[in-house]
C-alpha cells in the first residue's frame, strides 16, 4: 500500500512540476523536448536551462542526502549505451517521452500521445518479455 | 532572474517527484513492463497522480491568453499520427525496456549512477543529435 501512496504523492509533485513550467512560462514540460532543444535560441533557453539544473542538481543532491530512493543497474557499458542510443533517437523522432506524451500529451487528451504512449509501452513489454528484464 | 529560478523550481520538484515515486528504480519500471510475471503497476499510479494534477490546469490555462512570465503558451502544434511517432515511440520503448531508464529518471540518477549513467545519458544525447541532424538535411 505505501508503495503506491508514494507513487501517488510522487506522482503529484510530477503533475505540480508540470504545473509551474505551463502557468508561468507556458511551456510543456517534456524532459526530451526540453534536452534537445536546450540551447535553442527561441526565447526558452532560461526555462530549459534552469529546469534542467534543477532537475539533474536535485538529483545530486537526493543522491546524498536520499540514496536510497535510487536503484541500480547491473548491465554493462555497451548495454547502457545501446539502450541510451535507442531512447534518444526514439524520442526525437516521436517528439516526446514519458513526460512529455504520458503526463503532458495524455493530460491534454492529445491522439498523437495516447498512440506514442501505447507505442513505447508495448515496445518496452515485448523486449522485457524477450530479455526477462533484469535491470 | 525570477524565470530561472522558477524553472529550476520545476525541474527539482519533477525530480523529487521521480525519486519518491519509485521511477528512479529501474527494476520498478522493467516490473511494469514485465507482464509475464511479477506486475508492478506503479508507473500506471504515478502517471495518474501527474495527470489528475495537471489536466484540470492544461484547462485553466486553456482560457487563459498567456502565462504569467510569457507572452504566450507554447502549445505544441502537432495532432497528426504518423509512422515517425509510432515508429520512434516504440525504438524508444526497446531502449527504456532494456535499461528500465527513460530521459527523466536517467537525469535525476546521473550523479547517483556515475559512469554508467553517463554512458546512458551521453549516447542518449548522441541520438538526439544525430536524429536532429538527419532531420534537418532532410528537411533542406
């Protein structure tokens, strides 16, 4: 049951994030949107390069103070970079992520999300089921 | 300065939100895609709490002419499903199902995870550059 109420609050304060990125500088908050067009001179840069220190810098913070809210991965580097191969070029040819199309896309009820959403998790279902899925 | 700062709010507070969430832990998101045996249905959960938050907000804002430090809302402009939103979805979905990282969770755990996260987030960068790059010479 915690597990899920964590999941729940968690999930909130992703809602609250997305939230403050669209009342106050009007934008989505979709991490590979944001990632890869973080120096784009659109007049974003300042929302994408502060939610991007904020981001990556609470993470470094939470991985002192809270280590223990971080799992571990026992693959080995060309795994890692193979599979962070496919979700660069994956997002970018779709346009989103899990942020941007599962929490922003689907929030809008947005067709083009709800299909990518379907998409990568059944893409991700069918190699889990083929690889066992131990991360 | 106001803009920075209330960015920076958003990125910690959508890391702290992952982080709690559990969606840091990649054998928790490879156990929500892992329908064949032990299903963890936490991703559903979290993508519910995000969305029952921002949904009712993306329609206030909706009728609203701008946001509070903008000049307008930056909507995206897309409503076509094409074969590059299936097709990259589901390329994206192979590398999220045999990591259990996506680009968010991938950040949060960059100084946590060290150099295996970096390897992950550096060739996730690589990808989106060369996917940029191939789409801008397709487009001239």
């Amino acid at each position: 049951m915690t597990d899920y109420v964590r999941a729940l609050v968690g999930g909130a304060l992703i809602g609250l994030a997305a939230t403050i990125a669209l009342v106050i500088h009007g934008r989505i908050a979709g991490i590979c949107g944001i990632l890869a067009r973080v120096l784009e001179r659109d007049g974003g840069r300042t929302f994408r390069v502060g939610f991007l220190t904020g981001l990556v810098g609470t993470g470094a913070v939470l991985s002192v103070v809270t280590p223990g809210l971080f799992g571990t991965t026992s693959h080995g580097l060309p795994y890692l970079a193979i599979a962070g191969l496919l979700v660069g070029i994956g997002t970018t040819f779709a346009n989103g992520c899990t942020a941007g199309h599962g929490v922003c896309g689907v929030a809008r009820f947005s067709a083009r999300s709800f299909v990518a959403v379907a998409s990568f998790i059944f893409a991700g279902m069918v190699t889990v089921a083929i690889t066992g899925g131990h991360p | 300065m106001k803009a920075f700062v209330l960015a920076m709010l958003s990125g910690a507070l959508f890391a702290l939100g992952l982080a709690v969430s559990g969606m840091t832990i990649p054998a928790k998101i490879t156990g929500f895609l892992d329908i064949t045996r032990d299903w963890d249905p936490s991703l559903l959960v979290v993508m519910a709490g995000a969305v029952g938050v921002y949904s009712p907000v993306v329609r206030l804002a909706r009728g609203r002419r701008a946001p509070w430090l903008d000049g307008r809302f930056h909507w995206p402009t897309r409503n076509d499903v094409d074969v590059r939103l299936v097709a990259g979805s589901m390329v994206f979905g192979v590398g999220w199902g045999l990591s259990g990282y996506c680009p968010g969770p991938a950040l949060v755990s960059l100084v946590h995870g060290a150099l295996p996260l970096v390897v992950f987030v550096c060739a996730m960068l690589s990808g989106i550059a060369l996917v940029r790059g191939v789409l801008r010479q397709g487009a001239q």
